[in-house]
C-alpha cells in the first residue's frame, strides 16, 4: 500500500487540528477582589466560606460576592458588589452581619467556584485564600 501526498497531508492537517484544542486554559494573574477580617478563631479553611451569584435584587441587577466565616459555630458574613470599574477590580463592601450562624448553605464553595463572569464565554475562577490569620480574601483570575 502506498501513501500518497494528498493522504499525508491531511493526516498530518488533522493532528494539528487536534493538538490545537489539547492546550490547558490559560488565565491572568489573580487579582484580589474582596477581603473580609473575621473574629478570631476563624482560621483554616473548614471555617469559610464563599459564593458568587447574580444579585437580581440590586439596582441595576449586579453580581454579588458574599464571604462567610466561623469562629465556634458564629461568626460574620460580608457582602461585596463590583463597583463601576468593573469586575476585574476591588469590589466594595455592600454590608453584611455579626453572629450569624453557621454552617451557611451547601451552595457556598469552601476554596473555588468557576463562573463566567463578564459574558465572554468562558470560566473565571474564584478561589477563596486566608491571606493572613482570621482574614479571607477571594481572587478571580480572568481567563484569556
């Protein structure tokens, strides 16, 4: 059997088709976008936690970022809204509350939530990080 130009070519035009879509997701560096201190004894990641939502309930509707932490079953949750900046940037404190209960809802992440947060088809990540002791920040890496 004998292979011809035409035959080689395409194989070789499909194996770089396929290796074109093997590449990993690539993203920019994290950027810090909300940090909430948290009553002492709050520390380690199985007392926080955080999600990412849309905020239909805000005027204009917006997305929310809430951190919620624990410090012997109470503890203090924080509310944080993109401002006019963007998403890619510090969100401000929207409010929050002292002693709340804990644990919060099962839809809240413990490290990292995925979410495609400027509508350009892709997934952001989020990932929740005790940036000093009893003080949570999360950061989103935008993907590119």
């Amino acid at each position: 059997m004998q292979t011809t130009k035409a035959q080689l070519t395409l194989a070789l035009l499909a194996l770089g088709l396929y290796a074109g879509h093997a590449g990993a997701e690539q993203y920019d560096p994290p950027l810090n976008v909300a940090t909430l201190a948290c009553p002492a004894g709050s520390t380690g990641y199985s007392n926080a936690r955080f999600i990412v939502f849309p905020s239909f309930g805000s005027a204009p509707p917006n997305w929310r970022l809430t951190i919620w932490c624990s410090a012997g079953g109470s503890g203090r949750r924080g509310h944080f809204e993109p401002g006019s900046s963007g998403v890619f940037t510090t969100w401000p404190y929207a409010g929050g509350a002292f002693g709340v209960g804990w644990p919060p809802s099962p839809s809240y992440g413990n490290q990292l939530q995925s979410l495609d947060i400027d509508n350009d088809g892709d997934l952001d990540v989020f990932q929740l990080v005790e940036t000093s002791a009893n003080t949570w920040s999360v950061f989103v890496s935008k993907a590119l």
